[in-house]
C-alpha cells in the first residue's frame, strides 16, 4: 500500500531536468525584472 | 427531495478523515525532533499535545471504517472541507501555548493562514519566537501549499482519491494516475526545496555573512513560504530583512515557481518544453503580470515614491511577483505600501485578485480562468462580426490542445464571479467598521486570493467579526468554493432531508 515502485515517478538521472526546470523558471524572472527596468526607466524619463 | 446522511456516510467521512490526521500527525513529527534538537522544550510538550490530539482522532477515525468504505463524490468534497477546518485548530495548539497571540483565536488565524498559504499574520514578535515553532508555521504553509490531501493520496492508494484531488482545486491530472500525478507533484517540490534551499543558503552564508546554521535556516523558512506562495517570513520585516537584491531574486524565483501549474512543472522536466510558451495560462500570466507589472511601475513613478531606476525596478518588481503569484512577501513595510494610492495600489489590487496558475499553489480567480474569459469575449465578437455561417475557432492550448464548450465557459463565470462576490464581502465588512475604502478592498483581496500583503488592517486589536469574515475568505478562495459549498449542502442535508 506504501509507495510502490512507480515508473512515471522522476528518477535520479532525471535531476538535470528538475535542474533545467529550475534554471527555466530563473530565466522567466530574468526575463521580468529586465522588463521593469525598461518600464521604470521610461517612466522616470517621462514624468 | 433532499435525502439525510446516515450512519454509513459519517463512517466514511471519518475513515477518510482520519488517514488524514495520521498523515498530520506524522508530519507533527518534524517540529517535535527539530524542538528537541534545538532544546526548546515548552514547545517540544506543545508539539506533543498536538500529535496525540491529530493520532487519537486518526485512530478513531479509521477505526470507525465500514467494511468496504467506498468514497463518493460529496464524501471528498466534506472530508476535504473539514480537513481544511480542523487541521488548522488543532494545528494551532502549539502556537496558543507559545504566548505570542493576544487571543486564542487569533493562534487559529495563523494556522489558518499558513494552511491556506495566505501568509497574513496575528503573532506578535515574531522575531524572538521558538526556532521550531517557527519552523511549524511554514510547514503549515508547505503541507498546504502541496495539499494535506496530497501527501495522503500519495500514501494512501484507494477507491475515490479523485475526488479528494478536486476537492482540492485541482483539477490536472498530470499522469494517469492520481496517486502518480500526486507523486510527481512531490518530486517537483523535492527538487525545488533541493534548489531553493541550497540558493539561498549560499547567498544567506557567503553575501550576507550569516553562518551555515543560520543560513540554512532562513533558506528552508524562505523556501517554504515562497515555494507554496505562503508569505509567512521568520522575520517581521519580511524579505526586507535582508537587504539583498540576489536574495530578493532567487526568492522571485521560488515564487514564480510556486505559482505555475504542475502541468507546466512536468512539461519543463520532462518536455515538450515548447508546450510551456503555447499554453494559454502561461501567455495569460505574462501578459497580466506586464500589464500590472506597468500600472504599478507607472503609479509610484508619477508620485515620486522611487526616484533611482534601480530603486523602482527592484521594489517594483518584488511587490507585483509577491502579490501576482499571490505569495504576500514584502520588501516594504505595511504603512508604506498603504501610501501607494493610485495606479499603483491598482496594479497591486489587480495582480492579487488574477493570482497565478490553476493547479499551482497560488490562490486568486487564476489564469486559465481569465484566459478563457478573454478567449470567450474575442469569439463572441468575431460570431458577430462574421457572416451568420461562419464557423469561429474555439481550441486552445493548455496541457494539450482542448475546446472552449459552454459548460466550460459557464463554469469559468460562475467561478470567477464567486471571488469578485467573495472580494467585495470583506470590502463591504471592513468599509462597516470604518476602514478606508483602499484599505478594506486591498486587505479582503489579499485575504480572498491567498496573498498575504498587508495594509495594517490585518492587527491583533482588528474586529473580531473581521478577523473570522478574512478566515472564511481565505478557506473558500483556497478551496475555490466547491467544497465549501458542499459542506453546506451536506449540514442542511443532514438538518432537513428526508
């Protein structure tokens, strides 16, 4: 009844996937901050 | 014709109930060890109290099982209600005991609001509470944030986990499973705690210079309310304790990640890794999140509260991830988020009501919703627009390619016209007892979506009345209404059936 052996579960090996997932979503933050910088820049230069 | 439990439906009820607190009570555990390491021992006996309250009613519970206990649809959604309401008062038993709340019930809207991974808070000095009493706090926001009923599922194989699953505002099924779905949820918050932990440890040790013990420390805590978008912080400042721009950022990251679905967690592991960006909760999300991202960047640069680029990127950005993936850290203090009228309280007030993504552990009316809300809106105008035979497309992207149907539709409206009901309920409350307008409406969003940000409403001398209207709204806005409902039907069922 406890955990069985599962395959659809992530092994070991699959951890650099887990690591490109983390790295992925790094990317999205990256990808946002840049984003406000250039919204802030404008505004400031604007008003 | 209404028709009455009986004593077969409330065996089954407890049954299932019962596996649960077994499973609460087993991660009691972790607090206990960690307060008998640390020799903190007033809260190593209240840790124990707990966990013989959480054995003795699982024990009853599952003692109580009929011989075949066959769980239907209205059975998950009561367990998964009740859950929702009596872990968290019996989860508050150590913090009542710690002497840090000024009434008992405000201890049980802390366990409240770190189950419902909503982060508003009623402790007082929280800066010098126990280690492990801090620890349990986010691990309510962890055991939440997964789902209590998860962590069983993943244990406990059986006939109507599904239920249970939906019960608990999920509704993807990843594997065909719901025990491997549940599974693979895990395996990502695994290695998200993996990551999340060691990023921020070594920033914690090597830019901030706090020792490995500490930094650890702060990691895990951060990771936790960060990860399952809780907002709880082992500091009372926040995220603004640490004054550290790349602390702020992996946090960001946690959050982010905490607020996408687990759909799209599966999909950046194990591939298409393209399906991510045709997915339309993820255009939705970036798009919303720039849209209020804007407004807010927009409204503190008109009133001059940030002058330096850097300075309004940085607290501009936090605030808007924080509220958007509806996670409720700050890097501000309450009195001055309060200051932000305008466009920018708006951009804040519209990221939280959206929330992040179905199936994620944000709250708010969520994007999928807003998505097909939009997409709904566009076909409606182009039927118009076409010639009467034309057909309009009606598929769309989201863990494969699916069509937008009435009922689908209808489902979406009903959903989402519930959290604008539930928004304005504790508006409405806070306006009766004479908190401005912006306060009262950003503080019952916050509540409502699960966020956490606080204007100061949220304060131990605040309206007792208020206090239980923000606990009823975080425990519908998490459960997104299903259950709670279901819970009623089941009690009136109970009092007036036949």
């Amino acid at each position: 009844m406890i955990w069985p052996r599962d395959k659809a579960l992530p092994g070991i090996k699959s951890m650099f996937g887990g690591l490109a997932m983390f790295l992925i979503e790094a990317l999205i933050v990256v990808a946002l901050v840049t984003l406000a910088l250039v919204l802030a820049g404008v505004f400031l230069a604007v008003l | 014709m209404l028709i009455r439990p009986v004593g077969e439906d409330f065996r089954v009820i407890g049954f299932y109930l019962g596996r649960i607190f077994l499973v609460v009570a087993a991660a009691g555990g972790l607090p206990l060890i960690w307060a008998g390491l640390a020799a903190e021992w007033h809260p190593f006996g209240s840790f124990l109290l707990m966990i013989g309250i959480f054995a003795t009613l699982g024990t009853v519970g599952v003692r109580l099982a009929p011989p075949e206990p066959r769980l239907d649809w209205s059975h998950g959604m009561v367990v998964v209600a009740l859950t929702w309401l009596i872990v968290p008062v019996i989860g508050a038993v150590p913090l009542l005991l710690s002497g840090h709340f000024v009434k008992p019930l405000d201890a049980f809207f802390d366990a409240f609001s770190g189950l419902t991974t909503t982060g508003l808070s009623l402790l007082s000095d929280v800066d010098h509470l126990a280690s492990s009493l801090n620890f349990w706090r986010h691990l309510l926001q962890f055991l939440g944030g997964q789902g209590i009923i998860l962590a069983a599922l993943s244990l406990f194989a059986g006939t109507g986990g599904i239920t249970l699953y939906f019960g608990e505002a999920r509704d993807e099924r990843i594997l065909p499973s719901v025990t491997s779905t549940a599974r693979f949820i895990w395996a990502v918050s695994v290695a998200h705690l993996a990551f999340g932990v060691v990023a921020l440890g070594l920033v914690g040790w090597l830019v901030l210079g706090f020792d490995m013990h500490r930094a650890v420390f702060h990691g895990l805590m951060i990771f936790f309310a960060g990860f399952d978008t809780g907002g709880f912080s082992p500091q009372s400042t926040s995220v603004g304790y640490y004054h550290s721009g790349i602390f702020e950022a992996v946090t960001a990251v946690l959050m982010v990640a905490g607020a996408m679905s687990f759909g799209l967690h599966y999909a950046l592991w194990r591939g298409p890794r393209r399906a991510v960006f045709a997915n339309l909760e993820t255009r939705t999300i970036l798009s919303t999140v720039g849209f209020t991202l804007g407004l807010t960047l927009l409204g503190l640069a008109a009133t001059q509260v940030f002058t330096s680029v850097t300075g309004l990127t940085r607290q501009g950005a936090f605030q808007v991830i924080s509220a958007h993936t509806g996670t409720g850290f700050s890097t501000v203090p309450s009195v001055e988020l309060a200051s932000w009228g305008g466009l920018a309280f708006g951009g804040m007030a519209i990221a939280m009501a959206l929330g992040g993504m179905g199936s994620s552990t944000a709250g708010g009316v969520k994007s999928l919703r807003i998505g097909l809300t939009v997409k709904a809106v566009i076909n409606q105008i182009r039927q118009v627009l076409l010639p009467e035979h034309a057909v309009v497309g009606t598929a769309y992207h989201q863990s494969g390619r699916k069509h937008l149907t009435p009922a689908l539709i209808q489902s979406v409206m009903i959903i989402s016209l519930l959290y604008v009901a539930l928004y304005l309920l504790g508006a409405g409350i806070g306006l009766a007892y004479g908190i401005p307008l912006q306060d009262a409406l950003f503080e019952s969003v916050s509540a409502s979506a699960n966020v956490g940000l606080s204007v100061g409403v949220t304060d131990p001398s605040m309206p007792v009345v208020l206090e239980l209207v923000y606990m009823l709204q975080m425990w519908a806005g998490r459960l997104e209404f299903v259950a709670v409902f279901s819970l009623v039907g089941f009690l009136y069922s109970w009092v007036r059936g036949q």
